[in-house]
C-alpha cells in the first residue's frame, strides 16, 4: 500500500452518506498533511457513479477548490472494490453480504470500512437490529478473506453536516473500531483530515455493537425531540 | 402524589453516581422552578445513610446553600423505597433483582428510576451484558407489580461532575425513556433541574439497552483516548 496516494472505494458513494465521504476525502489532496488519495465511487451502475464522480468534481470546483489535483471516478461496485486498497461500504446491510461474496476476490488484504449499521422500523421509531453474529461489523469479518482488516467507522456521523463543506464547522466525534491497529490508525487519520471530526479508539471490533446501536437512537432522539442531523459529542 | 413535595428515595445512594444525585436533587428546593422534594439516601445500612445525609447537608452548608428549606434523611433501602413516591436505583445490576424482590410492595403505584448498567470486564474493556430480557431496564420491569412506573435513565451521567455542584457548569445530555409518559415527563423535570443535565426524550422503556450500553463504551472511550469523567451531547 502506498501512503502517499491511497486508493479509496466508497461502494454505494451516490447515496447520503456516501457523498459527504467523497467531498470531504478527495479534499484532503489539497492539504499539507491529509492522506493523498484517489477516490472511486462504486454504484450498481456504472453511468450513475460516473456521473456522481462529475457532479462532485463540480461541486469542489463551484466552492473554488483546485481539481486539478483531486482524483475522483466512478465505476461499478464490484470494479471499485478491485482497484481500490481501502473500501468504505456505504450500503444498506441486506446488501452488503451478496455483494461482499460477489466481490470476495477484490477485498483480499484490503482495509474494509464498515460504517453499515441493521436497524428496522418499528412504529414511529428505529430499533437496532443486529445480525447473530452480534454485529454488522462482525457478520462482515465472517464473511470477508482472512487478509481483510476490517474496521468500523462513520456509522454516526450526520450526513448534511458531512456534505456540507464549506459551512460547517461543527465537530463531531467518530468512533473507530478494528482489530488490527496499522487499519485503525489510517482510517482514524482519514477521520481527522475530514475537518469536522474528531476521531476516538473505539477498542476491537467486538465494540461496534455500541456505535451500530447509536445510529437509530440519533435518528428517534432528533424525531422525538425536534432536532436535526444529529451527531455526538464525549467530552 | 403530591407535586409541591416530592419524596425521592436514592437507592444506594452512598455510591459514586448516588453522592451527586443527592446533591442535585436536594438542591431544586433552593430554585423558584425546581420539584420541591425530600430525599431520602438509602443504602445497606442505615447508619451508613444517616452519615451520608449528615455529610451532604454539611457539604450542601458549606458551599454557602441555605440548608433549612433541604431536607435529606438516610435509612435502609427496604424504608427508604417504603417511605418515597420515586425511587431512583443506584444499584449495582446483580444486587438489583434480589432488592426488588425484597422490597416489592414499596414498589405499587411508584416510579422506580433505572440508570442501572448490566456490564461486564473483557481484558482491559468493559462490555455490555444485558440479561435475557434484553436490558437491565426490561429485566426490572418484569420483576417489579404492574402498577410501577419503570423509568430509564442517568446512566450516562459522568459521576465526578455531577458531584461538583459548585464549579461544573458542563451540561450534558441525559436521555429518558419510559411507557409511562406522565413519569417521563417528571424524571425530564428533575434532570433539567439538577443544572448540568439536558433532558431528552429517548421513546419507549425498549429504547433503553442503547443507553445501557452507552456506559461501557464512555469508559472504554475515557480509557483508551486519555480522556476522564466522559459525558455525551447530541447536536
């Protein structure tokens, strides 16, 4: 892996979350001391990731950021995660297993990021649904190569505030959990450089339980206290 | 009930978390919007409540607080949940069953407060380790007459600034969760009274393993990130 331009698939990068990540990663390029690196989006299809990799190359450009030295494409899923080194699967969790076994090759001694958190509707709230393996960071490592190091991160971090990069100032606090320190480190040093968060060690990947739980409590604490795009802060 | 005088029983509230509440909650009579109330400290042994009231009227003088409109009594637990309209158990979860059993006619028609965490060591961590209901708050509302009122909540509450009545100025997010809306919304009026807390509504009594298992993590976050006393805030 070379530090000095990483190679990040954001699978499912045209979505909320995903589009925050994108901005905010391929800006780190044009910092003193940000990771370099090369974004690519992953899609089902191939056109929309495409034209998401445009739309946001637009966008730094209309905030008058110098593209020139901003790297972001887009491609299929399955594609994005081959060429890529570290692989940030913002996806719905029932479709997160199908593709990992579509695309179990490509993730061999990779950094597999999973911000993924299973919750349902139950009435007008969310409950937290994990899967038997207590987790989705856990059921993921089950199913990933041995090589994968997988780490769990951004399952809390509000989306319109990720997006927002020229605004926002507001810091929030991203837990991140692995069981392999070299993998939690960069990922902590990807949080930092977004510029609106704070990373925190989260322990070993057996933690991620919590943080996965906390994403449906921050969405029923916003809808039952007329709040908005919540995110945490320990202090 | 009687809304203009309050009798609030802390079960084992000679404790760490215990000590602060106290103060806080003696401390509303002093406000011109406060739950007028009287405390009484159980624990153990009587004599051990007795000093510890002793103590936190002194402790309540000293700071300058006028002490002839506070009142706070200690007895053991099984009187003081007798003799108290809300019940607040700042128990250990494993001594929790055992005392509600003992003491379950107190128990008919109260609000019985839970900021119990069930939650065990693992290496240099703590884990989450909720009984088979699902949450120590579940467990206690099986156990306790079906006219209890079983609210969660002040699990999160960093102890050492809740004690600091004087210097902590630090509010922090405490949420509430409960079936009963009437007992939610009065355990919210008390929490914003003690002048460090933000009240959030947290939903339902089935919402509460998420704020259980929130305490272990604001521990394992202190410990592994060089931080102390952690709180969270939502925003």
């Amino acid at each position: 892996m070379n530090p000095d331009k990483l190679k990040i698939a954001i699978l499912g990068g045209t979505g909320n979350i995903g589009e925050g990540m994108v901005l905010r990663l391929a800006l780190q390029n044009l910092m003193t001391d940000g990771v370099k690196n090369e974004v690519i989006i992953g899609s089902r299809s191939r056109e929309t990731a495409d034209e998401a990799a445009k739309q946001a190359l637009l966008e730094l450009g209309n905030c008058g950021f110098d593209t020139s030295k901003i790297i972001i494409t887009g491609n299929t899923n399955l594609e994005a995660a081959k060429a890529a080194e570290l692989i940030i699967l913002t996806i719905r969790f029932d479709h997160v297993l199908p593709l990992l076994d579509e695309s179990r090759e490509a993730l061999e001694n990779k950094i597999l990021v999973t911000p993924v958190v299973p919750m349902a509707k139950e009435g007008n709230l969310f409950i937290y649904k994990p899967p038997a393996e207590g987790s989705a960071a856990l059921a993921i490592q089950k199913k990933v190569p041995e090589s994968t190091k997988v780490v769990a991160a951004f399952h809390n971090i509000p989306a319109g505030k990720l997006k927002d990069i020229v605004k926002c100032k507001a810091v929030h606090d991203a837990i991140v959990c692995s069981d392999d320190a070299e993998a939690k480190k960069l990922v902590m040093e990807l949080a930092k450089n977004m510029g609106c968060l704070r990373p925190l060690d989260g322990g070993p990947l057996n933690q991620a339980s919590i943080m996965e739980s906390l994403t449906p409590m921050l969405i029923n604490l916003a809808k039952l206290n007329g709040l908005k795009d919540l995110g945490m802060n320990f202090s």
